[in-house]
C-alpha cells in the first residue's frame, strides 16, 4: 500500500511491510476460530500461518499463547479481529440479502469470506490486492482442495495503479448494486490516495450499494506508541505498525460520502464489544481508542 516506508510498500508477498500485517490478522482469526465463544469461523486461517516462514512460530489458538488472554497482541488485539471479522461479515451478507450482487474486497489480503460465508448463488466476490498476495493465499488454498461458495475472482492489481481498468475487465458491472469493504487498509494510504479511492468507490457504484471501511481518527498516532497493543506487536512478533501507518492527516471520509448524498454511520468497535458482550473494552493508553467503522449506504434518488 502506498504511504509506508519504500521497502514496505514494493515487497510483493506476505513476508514483510504491509503484507506481514495480513498474516498477523489471519493468526488472529485463526485463534478467533478456536474460542469456546468464537464470533467467527476461518478454518482457513490458521494454515496461511503455517505456510509462511516469517510466522511459522506464531500462536493459531489461545492455549499456545503463555499468558491466554492477557497478552495484549494474542488476547486483546486477536479478539479485536475476531469481532471486526464477525461484523464486516454480518454487513456483507445484509448487504447482499437486499440488493447487492456485486462484492469488492480492496486490499483482500488473505481473506477467505468467498470460501467460509453463505452467499446468495448469483453473487460475485472480486478480490483486490496485489499478485504475490493473491498468489500465496492461492497456493495455500490449492493446496487445501478449497473451493469457494460463491463465483470468486482474483483481481491481481497494486492499488496504486489503475485498478478501475483491472475491476471492470474482470467483469465488474457499475450499473449493478454492489458492496464494498476496506477492512484494515486506508490508515496505510497517504490523504490524497484514501479521497480517491473513496471518490472512485462513489463513481463506480449505483443507488442500492454499500460499502464498509475502518478509520483511525488520531491527530497523532505517537501518543499511543506506547501503548500495549503496539508495544507488544513490534516486540513479539517485530511489526511496527505505526511505521507502517501513513504520518499525514487523514480525510474525513465518512463526511465527504455524506455530502455525496450517502446515509453513513460511524462506530467504535466497543459499540459491538457490548453488543456482543464479547470483543475489547476501553482501557487506559488505549491504542484501539481512535479506531472507528463506517457503514455507508448510496440510497435511491
């Protein structure tokens, strides 16, 4: 993703930069999966974890882990993924009971939501990220006998490049109701890069879509530097995500959609926490503080 440091951003696997943080979500729901109490299943997870060397010593269910649930990266911040899976994937499946056919995944990662989640038989999941991690989730899935769900197709394109040209080639009709989601994705894009894609999402769907995305409204992410999630991150593990995160102001995404004529709202993810009664809660120096959902919808005229 555009935004990191140059060795981030031009590594095409999942073995470091941006693409390493893919891995770490699929550990994490690979733990999710495990739990008495799981909010969501990926049975796929846990062998995406195995199948790369960078991680081949993580943790895939809690009891691996030697302080359980109070370690802050495979307790708190696990079941932070786990929650955030269990309801991006409620909203998909909303959207697409009602009049969504079309989905797009933008920076898909190693999501398996074609393979594990029950869509309507007309649906289309595009998958969008780059080739080498395109090709080493589909490796590992070949390699599982997986077949998904739902007509799948992999979208093979950095999204600093044109990938409008690559969607529509793949089939992706504007004109049809569609749903979309940036799950973990636009605090790695400079301003200017999250305002066009957004301004690209509007451009490209009809009355009737959706779309779903995770913002970071920090003025400054530093002042949780130390926080435990990003301390035990970079300690256990040796992602630095604030590295990794953009520095620049971020746009306010959910007001430009707004103004767009979109119905939006926004969310802690401690709103579903309680809903669940499951998930993170507020705790001091709290890294998750800024962290919030967006659920937009494009209404009729």
């Amino acid at each position: 993703m555009a935004g990191t440091a140059p060795q981030d951003t031009d590594v095409e696997g999942v073995d470091a930069g941006v693409g390493l943080t893919a891995l770490l979500v699929a550990a994490a729901r690979a733990i999710e999966t495990h739990r008495h109490d799981s909010l969501a299943q990926d049975a796929y997870a846990e062998h995406f974890v195995r199948a790369a060397p960078a991680c081949a010593d993580w943790p895939v269910r809690i009891e691996q882990v030697p302080d359980g649930d109070g370690n802050p990266l495979w307790g708190r911040f696990a079941r932070y993924f786990g929650l955030r899976t269990r309801v991006l994937d409620d909203f998909l499946l909303r959207s697409v009971r009602t009049s969504a056919r079309q989905v797009v995944l933008l920076g898909a990662g190693l999501d398996t939501r074609a393979f594990r989640l029950d869509w309507p038989c007309d649906c289309v999941v595009f998958e969008i990220d780059r080739a080498g991690v395109l090709a080493f989730k589909q490796q590992v899935l070949t390699d599982l006998t997986a077949s998904p769900k739902v007509k799948r197709v992999p979208v093979p394109v950095d999204l600093r490049a044109d990938w409008v040209t690559a969607l529509t080639t793949e089939g992706f009709d504007p004109a049809a109701p569609s749903v979309w989601l940036a799950e973990g994705l636009l605090f790695y894009l400079p301003s200017a890069a999250e305002t066009y894609l957004i301004d690209t999402v509007d451009r490209l769907t009809t009355e009737g879509s959706a779309l779903a995305f995770e913002a970071k409204l920090e003025k400054d992410l530093q002042a949780y530097r130390d926080s435990p999630i990003y301390t035990a991150t970079r300690e256990q593990i040796g992602i630095d995500l604030l590295r990794l995160f953009d520095k620049g102001p971020r746009p306010d995404s959910a007001g430009d959609l707004t103004a767009k004529g979109w119905s939006t709202s926004m969310h802690t993810p401690f709103d579903f926490s309680r809903r669940h009664r499951r998930g993170p809660l507020p705790e001091p120096n709290d890294a998750l503080e800024g962290n919030r959902w967006v659920f937009a919808h494009k209404p009729s005229p």
